[in-house]
C-alpha cells in the first residue's frame, strides 16, 4: 500500500492521535452536549490534521503554508472548546492539562513545518 507524504509527518501523526483523545475525552460529556461542544471538539480537533493532510497535496510552498495557517487556527479553536470544558467540568484540569500540553507541541510542529515551507521559497 502507498504511503502519502502527510502519512509520514510526525506532525500529522500526533495530531491523528490527538482526534482519537478528543473521541475518548468527549465521551463522557453530558449527551445534551452532542450537536454543541462535542461537535465543535471533534470537528475543530479534526480539522488540524485535515488540514495538514490537504496542505501536503498542493503544488506551492506558499499554499502549503497557507494550510498549515488553516491547521493552527484549527487548533486555536480547539483549545478555546478545551477552555470552555473545563469551565463547565466536563474535563478535570489535569484533562485539561494534558489535552493543552499535546495541543502545544502540535502548534509548535506545525510552526516549524510552515516556517520550513516558507523559507524554500
């Protein structure tokens, strides 16, 4: 089976992981919650690594930044829904915690992979 580029970005990776984390944690989330924070969460966690993987297949470095930008916002939006949990308790803080830490070192991946675009131009 043929690995696509994005498949083999640690990046990519930690970020297919973090969904997976975000799936477990929203499980025990009030069922009221379903179409409100449990949706924006995964849907805002997903994002990063969509956008990951659809910024590899473009053909410039600079739309390929543009993506990773998208991915980051991704994130942004994430952490907000990870506040706004913990605010309401549905995470305990060391969730919280943990969830903001992994955030952290995929915000600074995919900065060091934008910055790394940017600079072959």
């Amino acid at each position: 089976m043929y690995v696509f580029s994005f498949e083999k970005l640690e990046v990519w990776q930690n970020s297919r992981n973090f969904i997976l984390e975000i799936y477990k944690l929203t499980a025990k989330f009030p069922s009221n919650e379903l179409f409100g924070i449990i949706s924006q969460l995964k849907r805002s966690a997903s994002s990063i690594a969509t956008n990951i993987a659809e910024g590899t297949s473009r053909n410039t470095n600079k739309d390929k930044a543009h993506f990773l930008t998208i991915s980051y916002s991704s994130a942004m939006e994430t952490l907000n829904h990870l506040i706004l949990s913990k605010d309401l308790n549905y995470i305990s803080e060391n969730e919280y915690i943990v969830s903001r830490e992994k955030l952290e070192k995929i915000c600074n991946q995919i900065n060091n992979l934008k910055k790394y675009y940017l600079s072959q131009q």
